[in-house]
C-alpha cells in the first residue's frame, strides 16, 4: 500500500509558483533596466516613404509590401499624414477585392494611430504597443513624421544589449582607473 503525503505536493506545486513568478518579475526588471534610458530617437528607424489615398491596395501590396518588404505605410493626402496601412489591413480586404479598393478605405485614420514623439522614454512606447496591441509607432515631433518604431527594433537594441551587456559602463570604468 502506497501513501502520498498531498501536503509535500502542495509545497512543491506552491515552490514552482513561486519560482516562476521571480524569474518573470526579474525578466521584467531587466527589460526595464535595459530600456530606461534610451529615447525612441535612439531606436526608431526613418519612416518610409507615404503612399497616397488613392492608390490601390494591389498597388501597395505589389510596389512596397512585396517588393520593399514594407510592413506599416504611412497614407498621405495633400502632403498631410492622414492615415496608416499596415499588412494586417491589408489582409482585412478580399484578395479580389485589391484592385477595386483604394488604400483610403481600408486605412486606419490618422486620429485613431497611436503615435509618441521621439523624445518618449523606449519603455513607454513599449508599454504602449502592447497596451494597444500594435506592432509599430509612428514618430511625430511637432506634427511631423520623423519615423516609425518597431517591436522588432527594440527587440534588436535588448538582444544586443544581452550580446555585449552593459559594454559602455565597463569600458568607461577601466578608463578611469587608467587601464
């Protein structure tokens, strides 16, 4: 006859909650480190060039998402940012339907785009991305468009920042103790 002692169990099953929970905290605590004090200026990429309203969405698709692999499309009308176009948009519309429909019907508004200027914290932009569920933030100083923020940009920054750890503080150490 076998005798399971459930209590041990439960310690144990309590344990690796525990553990799990301090590794996810401690994970979130080196995010945080890692991106303090970097601006989004420092990881935000130049934005690409606008398409227009008018263009078909077999037109974007042909000349900038498969051609330039562009992802997020800044919309311009009269020299004005009045929207966003994103390959998620895109698939929102019947594949036989591109042609026919224009990129202004099937964009999302200028007014309705999460956006932060270039001077945001890179933690707070990430905190909004995944407060909204977008994967990209248009960057805009003084109603311009200076570029646009991935996710994968700041994933690019943290898995640098793990290759070569904290590289600048190191080095800026030994030069004051004359190394």
């Amino acid at each position: 006859m076998v005798f399971v002692n459930w209590g041990g169990l439960w310690y144990v099953l309590i344990g690796l909650f525990l553990k799990n929970a301090s590794e996810n905290a401690y994970a979130q605590l080196l995010l945080e480190r890692a991106l303090r004090d970097l601006k989004v200026r420092e990881l935000m990429r130049p934005a690409p060039e606008p398409v227009l309203e008018t263009w078909s969405l077999q037109r974007v698709a042909d000349e900038r998402v498969l051609a330039q692999a562009e992802r997020a499309l800044f919309v311009e009308d009269m020299g004005h940012v009045s929207g966003l176009i994103t390959v998620a948009d895109l698939s929102k519309v019947p594949r036989a339907e591109w042609g026919t429909t224009t990129v202004r019907a099937a964009m999302v508004p200028a007014e309705r785009v999460i956006t932060v200027t270039s001077e945001v914290s890179a933690l707070e932009a990430m905190r909004l991305m995944q407060e909204h569920d977008v994967h990209q933030l248009p960057v805009i100083d003084d109603g311009t468009l200076v570029g646009l923020l991935t996710r994968g940009d700041v994933l690019r920054r943290l898995e640098l920042n793990a290759l070569v750890g904290d590289f600048g503080a190191d080095a800026g150490d030994e030069a004051s103790r004359g190394r």
